[in-house]
C-alpha cells in the first residue's frame, strides 16, 4: 500500500535553484504516482494576470520510509537517509541524461520537455512544461488503425533512445502521454528508469549481482524482472512494446501462456471493429505477437525497426480507408475425415504457376464444398484473401454481386446506370487489389461455360477453384477429381458421428454391408446414419432394409442435414425426392431420363443420344440439362448417380420399355457393324451393288438398255425381298442386313476409335440394364451382352472374365449342354458366339502362359463342339486346338526332341482338322478361318523344315487367291498373309528387302485396324522383330522391341501388359547380347529401373535376370 502524503491542493510551491532563480507556483492536483515520485499539475500566474500551468515531479521514493512535517519538508528515517540521498542524486543525473535526449534529434515533440531542476523541501523537483492530461492508460484510440499508429509512435521514440545509447526500461499506458492535434501524437515520460547500453555492457556479474531494477509488472520481460543485467538490450524494451498493444488491444497484460512460441490467438475479443481490416491482420497480429512477447529475450525482434516495420503493415492492414477486398468467413466443416491425399494434390496444383484455373469436380453429394471449406479453414494462412461465393447463372452476375464479393471502395449501387459494365470495373480493381498476393476464389456449383467473362476473370492473378459436377474440357485449366471415400476408417468415423455412438463389434458387418450399397457416398452415409439414429433401430435392420428397398425407405422418420449452410428436416426419402421432384416432367421427358438412367459415369454425346433417340430437337434434353435432372460438360450429358438411384426406382411402363430396346438395339446393331465391317464378304458386297452400277451412257438408245434396265430393277427388288423377309424372320439379325445394305458403298476401315467408344459405353449400359428386370431377361439384352463380350479390347480381362461368368451363370444348363435352344433363347449365330467366347477366353490364358488353365478350358470346348456338331464350330475349336500346342512348342519348329516332334505332329493334325471343317462350313462370318489356317500350315511348315519350298509357295498362293477374292483390303486374314509373306522371304529367300516390303505392308495394316496396343505388340512387332532376327537384322529386330517396350510404358500399370512388357524386355536383350550392343542395353535397364519406380504393383514391375545384368555390366565397364 502506498502511504505517501502528496502535497495539497492550493499548497505554494516556491522552487529556488542554486543561481537564485526562483520560480512560484501553486500546486492544482496530484496527477499520477511513480516509483520514484509523485508528480502534480501545478500553476503560476504570469505578469499579464493569466495562468500558465506546469508539470512538477517531486522526488518522493516509494520503498523509503520518508514522512513529511507540517512545512511539507520530507525527511528520511535515520536508516534510509543514505539510500534517500543517492536515489536522489540519480535523480538529477537522470534530469541531465532526459534533458539531452530531449534536445537530440526529434525527440522534442514526442518527449515531455523539462524545463529546470530544482533542491527544495528536504527533497528534489522537475519543471516540466505541460502537456496533455491524457494518457494511454485513459485514453481509447478510436479505432484499430489508430491503437496501431499510436504503439508505432511509441517505437519510433524508443528507437531514437536506443540510438543514443540508453534504453527506456518502462514502456506502460501511463508513461504514454496522448497529445491531441491534427493527428493524435504521443509523448513519453518518466525516464528515471533510463539505463544506459554501454553501462550495461560494462557491467560484470559480480558487479550486477547487488543491483535491483523496478519494473512495471505485466509490461515487463521476465530478464528485466529477474535484473539480469547482462540479458538487457533492445529487445528488452521490444517485449513493452509488444506488451503495450496487447494491453490496448485485448485489455489487460499479456500471461505466461500468451507469450509460447504455439500460441494461438483469438483476435476475435479485440475491444476493437475489426470486421472491415485487411484479412492478413490477424496474421500479421499473430506474427508481431510472437517476435515480440517471446519468453526467451534472443527469440525476440533484437531492434526496434523491425517492430516499426511490422507494425507498419498492421497499420496498412487495419486501415478502413485503404482498398480492400474482403474475405468470405468461412465455417469450419462440424465432421470431416479422410481425404488427405486430395488435400496434398490440391497444394500441388494450386502451386503450379502456369495455371490459375482448378475444377474440383465429383459426383452431387461427394463431398466438394465440404473438402473445400476444410481445406480453406486448415490452411487460411497460405492465403492473403480468401473468396467463396456461389455461382450466379454467370460470372458477371457472380462477380458483380457485392453480397458475394465486397470491395470497401466500390459498390454498384452507387455506380452510375450508364457507361463502363460494373463487372468490368470491379474485375479492374480486383486484379489491382490481388496483384502480387497470394488470393483464392472459390465459385461453388459452377455450371457455366468458358465464356468471355471466365477468360478475364482468369487474366487477374487469383487462384480460381471451380466447384462443379461436369469435367473440364478447357486446356487451360486443372482437374482435382473427388471420387468417393474409400477409406473404410473414415467412412466409419462419418458413421458414427452421424449415428452419435459408436458401431459395436456385432455390428461391422451390417455396416460393411453398407457401405457397400453406399458406395463411399458420403452424403447418402450420413442420412442413413441419421435415419438409424432418428428412427431407433438397428444397423442389422437398416442393412437388410436397404438390401431389399434401398436407401430411400429405411424409416419414416426425419433427419437433419446441411446443404449450401443451411439445415433441413425431413426423412431421406423425402430429402432426395425434394431434390428430384419429377412429377412436374412431361411424358417424354421421364421417357428421356428412364433411358439416362441407364448411362454410366461418361454419359453420352448429345448429338449422338439425339440420334439414337430420333429426337427431333434437343429442347427437351436442353431443359432437362437447365433444371439439373442431366448435367453436360462439353457435349456430354450425364446423370448424378443419386437421381440414377432415384429414377432406377420408377416403374417400367410400355413406353419406357420401348425406348429402351431401342436405345440397346442401336448399340447392338453399331457395334455388330463395326466390329465385322473389314472382313465383310467382297464377293457380297460386288452382288449388292451391281445393281446400282452405271449402265454405259453409249448405250442409251439401244434396245439392250432397257433389257439391261429391267434386269437391274428385278435384281433390285429380289436382294429388297431377301432383306426383308430376313429383317422380318431374324429380327436383330435382319436389322443388321438391313443397316449393312444401306452402308454396303462405304467401303473404308472400320472406325477404330468409334467402336471403342462403343464398346465402352455399350459395358456402361450393361452393367445399369442388369438391376432392371425388365431389361435383363430380355433376347435383346443377351445379344448385346454377348456381341460386347466378343469385341472388348482383350486387356479388359477384369471385363470379360466378370460378363464370361455372368454369362454363363444365368445360362447354367449350356455348360451340360442340355436344353441348349431354350437356356440360350434366340442368341445370333447361337453356337458360334459360345465357341468364340471359349477362343476369347483361352487366348488370355494363352497370353499369361497358364497352361493349366488352356488345357482346362480346351477340354470345355470341347464338350461343346461335341454337342453342336457344326462344321464351324469344329473349325473355331481346332483352331484353339493348334494354337495350344503352338503354345507347348515355344517356337521349337526345326526340333530332333521326341517330344517336341509329338507336339508338332499334333499341332499339324489340329491345323489340317480346322482347314477340314472351316472349308466344309465356309461362310461370310467364320473370320476367314480357312484361308488363315492355310497361312498357319505354311508357316510351321517353313520354320520347321518339311517340306519344299514349291509346297510352301502353293499354300501361300493359294490363301493368296482366296484372300483377294473374297476380302476387303483392310481384312484382318490380309494382315497373317503379309507376316506369312515376310517369313517366306526371311526363311527361305533370305531377302531382307522384299521381308522389308510385306513388313511395311503389315504395319501400315495393322495401323489401321487393329484396336489395342497390346494386340499390335502381339500379333505385329513381336514377329516382325522375329523375322529381322532370322535374317540377323540385329537394329531393326532391336528397334522393334524397344517400340513395343515404349508402348507398354503407357499401360504401365495395366496388368495384361506386364507379362507381353516382361517378354519384350527378355527380347531386346537377347537380340542385345548376340549383336553386342552393350552399351544400349544398358541404356534399357536404366530406363526400365525408373519406370519400375512409377509402377504400383509390384508384381507389373519388370525383372531383369542377374545373368543378364552380369553381362552386359562386365562389357560397359
């Protein structure tokens, strides 16, 4: 407790000095305390009569015990009168030291200016010239901006002290004088606690151990309340610096836990408006607080410039007046998890520099918006300004809406009706306002275009994140595709925060049974969590209700969910059908969405549905497309797979049906075309149109014209009947003659790409047809089925296999071969496709050498060739016959092994049976298996020896006059024949330019007609490579592999690659090592080391034998 007795009120204060000057005046008030000193507000009338008033400090010690007699005179007890009488020659040495400091520099305005010193009453006092009353401890800066400037001012002064060598010691509220003025100043006082650098710096621990600074408590670091001396300096002032905004800012002084280096602050109790501030203020707050009120002094600013610069940004930021965008207060997702990978390609591609454009892209309910707006809250500090609205119909709506981006210095509704677009305006002062910042904008639900206004948006340099279902298909821009959760954990933690308890153990697998419905659909997750919780009952009964009905009619009860911020009750039926309210939808509009319903993930070209559909305009698909029920990227319409579940649910009436088969006919009858249009029969195709023929014009006017005429027109109608009585009997079948009739001019190869694109949207449209029972069990269905099963690129393992068992599950009896007419119903070319599924079958497990599997299969096949007893279907078999001990051979032709001999013996029978039976049953669609196994004859015949070369010249010339009669220029057979050529002219001419000739041939073929690189590796670059090794065209044989290898390279995570990728490799270092090309070798081995790198199964990864590596590094050495 304070027990000084100040003078009173009115009390005369005559103060002499030690040349006699006196000076009379009447102390007014006491005006504040020190440890030092009481100090008065005092006055003195001027020779004009006027009052002039004064600041007077009495030196009057705290800790001493000093009374004061009836004259006002203090006097020290006998024990503190030496104590008394040093402190108060301090006093006077430090009245010297402000006195200069005053008078140096500029610090006459921001210092309190003592005018004299004067020895009176036992005791010592300061003249000071008045000043304001004010102090920051009374005083409320009006606004932030202001609190900023004044602490700034207060280490301008400070770093002048420090300058001239002293430091201030006690930096608080009430030694900061506020000077009003045209802009508020402040003015420092009270140095008696001036400490001076070099003193400090002489000072030796022994020396320093007795001494005991004061210090204001809470304004203080813990070295200056400790009196370590020797750990004073500027960084010791820095801390009161620091202290003092914190003091001004939140209230009161800062506590131990405010000062850890982790320490987050919550600015948001500021006793300051700081909603209308720069978004980097509190940033910078944070990082100003944690250089300044560190706990260890070296952690600290170490000069007061540095606290001026970094106060000087505060300042900017916190200034209202100063353009600025403001940032979206974005909330925090309540429950959030996983996604942690996307959280890191989102940092890296948000750090490319040539891209300033990023769709986020996923299905409805994913998760977009909520991934965004956690993103943004974990990693707000990356950014300086931070946008999030949602988009408008247009950017210019979306930009020139102020609710959505607020600008302090501009709004539209005080701009001016005519002249500059505002949209223009405001874009201009954005790309000002971002320039050189570090700025998001985030457009949720953006469905527009890449209009004009996009491309400005993108010229300023903000980082625009687009949050949209549809893919992009601009080149300018990013993609960050959000698929859904697959993190079982995560899934579960959504779960069960939804459900508000945890999943017991009895209860994984009701729940793994959901997710597997849900499909890591995390919307969908929470409502039936929410169900299950709403409506009491259990994950078991939610599995099985969910199992039988679907999501949708769990439980009657309400749920609560969040969408765009806002909650909704209601019950998830309800909640999807709000969303999806068809009833409003015309007839031919729900016709339109059951047939979408039936589209996969890729949707379908609008044009190209238009066609299918023979729709008449694309309105109906526009409108649906503009009311959300279809969403289009580019040309392609899809369906959310949330509606896809919903309209999946909508009865089958007649008309939907129809549209249907309609839908599936065109797939079937397009890729049935496609597939089979270069090995269309020539002979055919010449009879087809000779009808159509010009008649010589020379001919005119002669009578066998018109006979000529007659004769044509007969035919004509002859081939219309044949088709339509076909069209009418075969149905499928005939649409096919009929669809191929109307083509039979075209005579170009068949679309590699369209077929493809069919084929794949054709397994799409399989995979929905299969929940529709009114789809499924249909002949139409069956034969698209079948007729994709066929076609599919043979690296679609996973496919073919998956529809090879489904296939053959829902057609059990065709594997005892009983009732086969009835169980297979009225598939086209019936037991052909079978046998052609058993070729596709056996082939991949040729591919992967499972010979086990092959012989298994074989041994099927053959039950069903036994079955059929068809002249075709024998061919097809022995065929696949051949081919498996062509397998056993491993090119072991030219043998002396007893075995090997047996293998090729039996492999001739096999090929000698299919020419047999293909010739016997020759028809336009066995794939000219006849002519092929001709070629296959002559082949095995010239690689192993056994015959002559006229018996080879004459199986070659033979297929040769078959193929050229009976096939198209771009037929597949014609491929075999030019490899079959080029072996011929390798083995037995030893020719390397007429081998180069029909090689030529074969690659510019193969080029054009065959679909896959895998099967171009196959059935192309690996004989080639082959034949050059024969003739010991080493580069060339080389040059091959690598291209194959090169081409793997792109599927190098494709598992039907990997082993034809191993076999190249295995190759092209063989060839190596036998034309000694070490050094390329090694070349390869690097190549392929860090492509293993790239690829995630290890098991795809190449495997170079040790043998090899020992090889070729003993000759590069």
């Amino acid at each position: 407790m304070d027990h000084r007795i100040a003078l009173k009120s009115n009390t005369p204060l005559r103060l002499c000095n030690s040349r006699g000057e006196a000076i009379h005046c009447i102390i007014e008030s006491e005006i504040g305390r020190g440890g030092s000193c009481i100090v008065y507000e005092a006055a003195r009338i001027t020779d004009t009569g006027d009052k002039t008033l004064y600041r007077v400090k009495e030196f009057y010690p705290y800790k001493l015990n000093i009374s004061r007699d009836e004259n006002n005179c203090l006097i020290p007890s006998a024990n503190d009168a030496s104590v008394f009488a040093q402190r108060q020659e301090q006093f006077h040495s430090d009245f010297s030291r402000t006195n200069q400091l005053f008078y140096s520099d500029t610090n006459y305005s921001s210092m309190a200016n003592q005018l004299d010193i004067f020895r009176q009453n036992g005791t010592s006092y300061v003249l000071s010239a008045y000043s304001s009353k004010e102090t920051l401890a009374t005083y409320k800066p009006e606004n932030l901006k202001e609190c900023i400037t004044l602490v700034k001012q207060v280490a301008y002064v400070l770093d002048n002290i420090h300058k001239l060598g002293y430091l201030y010691l006690d930096t608080k509220p009430d030694n900061v004088l506020v000077v009003d003025g045209y802009q508020k100043q402040i003015q420092l006082f009270d140095f008696d606690s001036l400490l001076s650098i070099q003193e400090v710096r002489k000072i030796s621990k022994l020396s320093c151990s007795n001494i005991r600074l004061s210090y204001s408590k809470g304004f203080s670091p813990i070295e200056l309340q400790t009196s370590k001396i020797k750990h004073l300096g500027a960084h010791t002032d820095v801390y009161s610096v620091g202290a003092l905004l914190f003091y001004l800012l939140f209230g009161y002084t800062p506590t131990a836990p405010d000062c850890e280096t982790d320490i987050v602050f919550d600015f948001t109790k500021i006793q300051y408006d700081y909603h209308k501030c720069d978004d980097r203020l509190f940033g910078s707050l944070s990082e100003f607080f944690h250089n300044a009120l560190a706990i260890y002094y070296a952690d600290r600013y170490q000069s007061m410039p540095e606290v001026s610069d970094q106060l000087r940004k505060i300042e900017k930021y916190a200034d209202f007046v100063v353009p600025r965008i403001y940032s979206t207060q974005i909330e925090k997702p309540k429950i959030f998890y996983g996604r942690e990978r996307e959280f890191e390609e989102l940092d890296s591609l948000l750090a490319n520099p040539d891209y300033n454009c990023l769709f986020v892209t996923g299905m409805g309910g994913i998760g977009k918006s909520t991934f965004i707006r956690e993103y943004l809250t974990c990693r707000r500090e990356k950014f300086d300004t931070v946008l999030y609205v949602h988009y408008k119909g247009s950017i210019e709506a979306t930009i020139s809406n102020d609710s959505n981006i607020e600008i302090n210095t501009l709004r539209q509704d005080e701009e001016p009706g005519i002249g500059t677009r505002y949209f223009n305006k405001k874009l201009q002062k954005i790309r000002e306002l971002v320039r050189g910042t570090s700025s998001v904008l985030v457009i949720d639900n953006f469905t527009g275009e890449f209009d004009d206004d996009l491309r400005e948006l993108l010229k300023t340099e903000l980082k625009v994140i687009l949050l949209s279902r549809k893919t992009p298909f601009y080149q300018s821009c990013q993609e960050l595709r959000l698929s859904a959760v697959s993190d079982s954990n995560a899934l579960r933690c959504i779960f069960e925060d939804n459900l508000g308890r945890s999943i017991e153990e009895n209860e994984r697998d009701s729940f793994m049974q959901i997710l597997k419905h849900v499909m890591g659909h995390t919307l969908v997750l929470e409502l039936i969590a929410k169900q299950i919780a709403n409506s009491h009952i259990t994950i078991s009964n939610a599995a099985s209700l969910i199992d039988e009905h679907g999501f949708f009619a769990i439980a009657p009860e309400k749920v609560v969910y969040e969408k765009d911020s806002k909650q909704t009750s209601d019950t998830i039926g309800n909640i999807i059908d709000a969303l999806f309210e068809a009833n409003m939808l015309s007839a031919e509009k729900k016709v339109l969405m059951k047939v979408s319903s039936l589209l996969g993930d890729d949707g379908i070209d609008i044009n190209y549905f238009q066609q299918i559909m023979q729709l008449v305009s694309k309105d109906d698909l526009n409108e649906l497309i503009k009311d959300g029920w279809l969403t289009i990227s580019g040309d392609t319409i899809s369906m959310h797979n949330v509606i896809q579940e919903s309209v999946h649910r909508w009865e089958w009436k007649p008309e939907y049906v129809n549209a249907a088969e309609q839908f599936l006919t065109y797939f079937y009858v397009e890729i049935r075309l496609e597939s089979t249009k270069n090995n269309y029969p020539k002979k055919l195709r010449k009879y087809i149109t000779a009808v159509d023929a010009e008649l010589p014009p020379e001919l005119k006017d002669k009578w066998i014209f018109r006979k000529l005429i007659a004769y044509r027109n007969h035919r004509k109608n002859e081939i219309d009947k044949r088709l339509e009585k076909k069209s009418d009997k075969q149905k499928l079948v005939g649409k096919i003659y009929r669809e191929r009739y109307a083509r039979i001019k075209d005579e170009s190869p068949a679309d590699i790409k369209k077929l493809t694109k069919l084929l794949f949207q054709a397994e799409n449209i399989l995979k929905q047809c299969q929940r529709e029972a009114a789809l499924c069990d249909t002949d139409l269905f069956l034969n698209l089925q079948l007729t994709v099963l066929l076609n599919m690129p043979r690296y679609r393992e996973d496919f073919i296999f998956s529809e090879k068992n489904r296939l053959f599950a829902n057609n059990a009896k065709v594997l005892d071969f009983g009732e086969y007419a009835n169980s297979m119903r009225n598939i086209s070319q019936d037991a052909v496709s079978l046998m052609l599924i058993y070729k596709l079958v056996f082939s991949i497990y040729a591919a992967h050498g499972n010979k086990e599997a092959m012989k298994d299969w074989l041994e099927s096949a053959n039950k069903a060739a036994r079955h059929f007893r068809k002249q075709e279907i024998y061919a097809i078999y022995y065929n696949m016959v051949s081919d498996y001990y062509d397998i056993l051979l491993d090119g072991s032709y030219d043998t002396e092994d007893p075995n090997e001999e047996r293998l090729l013996n039996k492999m001739l029978d096999a090929i000698e049976k299919t020419l047999h039976y293909s010739k016997r049953g020759l028809s336009h669609d066995v794939n000219h298996l006849y002519a092929k196994n001709i070629l296959a004859k002559a082949t095995i015949l010239m690689r192993s020896g056994r015959c002559t070369e006229k018996e080879i010249s004459t199986l070659i010339n033979t297929a040769k006059k078959i193929i050229t009669e009976n096939t198209s220029q771009y037929a597949d057979v014609r491929l075999q024949y030019y490899l079959v050529c080029a072996w011929y002219f390798a083995l037995v001419h030893d020719s390397a330019m007429s081998t180069d000739v029909f090689v030529k041939n074969a690659r510019e073929l193969s080029d054009i007609i065959i679909p896959t690189d895998l099967q171009k590796i196959e059935e192309v670059i690996i004989p080639c490579a082959n034949i050059f090794f024969e003739l010991s065209c080493h580069d060339k044989a080389m040059a091959l592999l690598y291209e194959g290898t090169r081409l793997c390279a792109k599927h190098a995570n494709t598992d039907s690659y990997a082993h034809i990728r191993q076999e190249l490799c295995n190759h092209l270092f063989e060839v190596g090592i036998e034309a000694h090309q070490f050094n390329l070798c090694q070349k390869v081995i690097e190549l392929i080391e860090a492509e293993n790198e790239e690829i995630v199964d290890p098991k795809n990864r190449v495997v170079i034998p040790a043998e090899v590596r020992s090889i070729i590094s003993s000759k590069t050495t």
